[in-house]
C-alpha cells in the first residue's frame, strides 16, 4: 500500500472533509487556497494519481469537475 504518515502534515488533516465527496464552486476556491500553500501538495497528487482516483478533491483540483483556479473569487 505504501508509506502515507505524510498525510498527517496535509493542511486538510486530520478530517480530510473534502476527498469523498462533490463540493460547490465556491467550495472547490477555498479548498484550492488550502492546497495552495500545503506542504504535502505533490505526494498528494502523486496518490491520487497512482489510485486513478476520478472523483473528490486531491492536490488542488476536483477529479471530474471543472478545475478551480486557487486565489480566484
């Protein structure tokens, strides 16, 4: 499965509110800000790559919606 202890320095940890589920445009802009400064950003795309994961917010981006440019209101 792989080492993921870098999910605990993700700036969406400990809940992780937004990987399972789809979420509003406005949503999706305050998520990205989050991601934006991440530290953990690239392993979190390289998992949601790896497990082809089509749906939720990873890294920045919603899989399977419109991308959402992060610093845009």
């Amino acid at each position: 499965m792989g080492d993921h202890s870098w999910l605990g320095f993700a700036k969406c940890s400990p809940a992780l509110p937004f990987i399972n589920r789809e979420v509003s445009r406005e949503q999706q802009r305050k998520m990205a800000n989050v991601c934006a400064s991440c530290p953990v950003m690239a392993n979190c795309l390289s998992l949601a790559n790896r497990q082809q994961h089509l749906e939720g917010f990873w890294a920045g981006r919603s899989r399977g919606q419109q991308v959402v440019e992060v610093g845009r209101r």
